[in-house]
C-alpha cells in the first residue's frame, strides 16, 4: 500500500467515524454500548484479526522463524478458538486491539522512509497512538465499557469527540493530498 493509499483511506476512515460520533444518534450510543461485550462483534472482530494473523503467520520467512511457521499456525489458532471458550468477556474489544494492532503495522509500512512526504508524521502519530491504546486496552478491556459509558452520558462529549475525529482526519486527508 502507497502512503497516500493509506494516508486517503484512513483519513476517509476518521471522517466517517467523526461524523457518527458528532451525529450523537441514540443507535449509534447503543451499538457503541453493545460492543465491548457483543458475540457477534466479538466473531467479527476475532475472526478477522485470528485470520490475517493466521495468513502472515503463513507468510513468514526464514529469517522470521519460517521454519516453524506449521507450528506457530496450530499454535495461533488453537488460541484463536480457545478463546472463545475460556476468555469470552471483552472478546470483542481485544479481537479489535488485534485489528488495530495489524492495521497500524500496515499504516507504518507504508510510510516506511517517506520523510518529505507531508502526511508522513500525521499518518505515523495516528498509527502509534493506535498502537498504545490496542496494548493499554488489550490488557484492560473493561476501560472501554467505563470510556462509551462516560462518553455517551452527557451529548456534547460524543460531539467533541467526533469533531475531534473529523478534524484529524481532514487534515490527513489534507496532507495526502499536499
């Protein structure tokens, strides 16, 4: 993926979510209300970071334990599906750090030695500031419940927040551009 790939999608990304959140809809407090404990976002969220994990565990070289690479599959996947049995709370909301761990590995990928592109910092402050909050929230996932419950009790959070959101993203949609 090109950095201005990745710099259009995610701001794109971080406009619509701004949008949602500004728009402060009662469906949108309840699904956010929903999730941390959901099955069904805990399948969607699970399964696709248990399965691009899976693909680049098949991916790896030699350099990279390669040569194990059938043992680290059944390794990742018996834990992938042990943990629905033994750890379903919060499945949800770890199976999404999962998800924003893979997606900040592919943002600082593209931007890999692209110095004097302008959407370069942005693009890599957004990516490691995903990285901290999927690894602080991986091991606390109960403080997402505590966050959409403090965000959604009184309205003009939600609203700061999305506007917070919008505008980040428009100025990464603006840097990729320039």
């Amino acid at each position: 993926m090109t950095l201005f790939a990745a710099s259009l999608i995610t701001g794109l990304v971080l406009v619509g979510t701004g949008a949602l959140l500004a728009w402060n809809n009662s469906s949108v407090a309840a699904l956010a209300r929903s999730f941390p404990r959901s099955q069904r976002a805990a399948w969607v969220t699970m399964g696709a970071g248990s399965v691009w994990t899976l693909y680049l565990v098949t991916q790896l070289g030699e350099a990279e334990f390669g040569n194990y690479k059938g043992y680290l599959f059944i390794g990742f996947a018996l834990l992938a599906l042990l943990s629905f049995r033994y750890v379903p709370d919060f499945l949800s909301v770890r199976g999404a750090c999962i998800m924003a761990l893979l997606v900040a590995n592919v943002l600082l990928t593209a931007s890999y030695m692209q110095f004097d592109a302008p959407s370069h910092l942005v693009l890599n402050v957004f990516a490691y500031v995903m990285i901290v909050l999927a690894l602080y929230l991986a091991v606390s996932p109960f403080r997402v419940r505590d966050f959409v419950q403090w965000l959604f009790q009184r309205p003009h959070r939600a609203r700061v927040l999305g506007a917070a959101c919008g505008v980040y993203g428009l100025v990464l949609l603006g840097t990729a551009f320039a």
